[in-house]
C-alpha cells in the first residue's frame, strides 16, 4: 500500500468534532448523579427476622416472622415462590 491510500482515512477525520464530542461525552460522565444510595440487599435470616423492615418495589413496607417447624409434618402445605426480580 501506498501512502496516499493510507491517508485516506485521515482526510476524512475531523479533528474539532472530535474534541467536542469527547468532551461532551467526558462531561456528561463526570455530572452522572450516582445513586443516592448503594443499595445492598439484606436477606432474611432466622436471627435477625425482627431487626429488619423490607421495602419491596412498590414501596410496600414488610417484616417477617419467623417460626421453627417440621417439615416432614407440614409437606403438603409447602409452595414454591417465584423470585421477585
């Protein structure tokens, strides 16, 4: 290849666009509002079920309670739930 084909790329690449549109990408990055807060999800354990209220994605508030059982005794009253996501 010659160098004039090789230039060919660069007679089409305008440099002041470029730098505006880096620069407004680099802006609008920096000005981004984070989250106000990290969210970091709590499961419920056994020990701690009555430390903790749980805001699903209603904004609906619950808590839950906790109770030992044998399983072999309640099996038909067991259901599967499907994940919220």
């Amino acid at each position: 290849m010659s160098l004039k084909k090789e230039g060919m790329l660069w007679d089409h690449f305008r440099f002041v666009p470029f730098l505006v549109g880096l620069a407004f990408g680099f802006v609008a990055i920096v000005r981004r509002k984070p989250d106000e807060t990290e969210r970091v999800p709590k499961w419920p354990h056994p020990t701690t079920v009555n430390q903790y209220v749980y805001r699903d994605r209603n904004g609906l508030c619950f808590q839950f309670q906790s109770e030992e059982v044998n399983c072999d005794q309640v099996k038909e009253t067991l259901k599967d739930y499907p994940y919220e996501s």
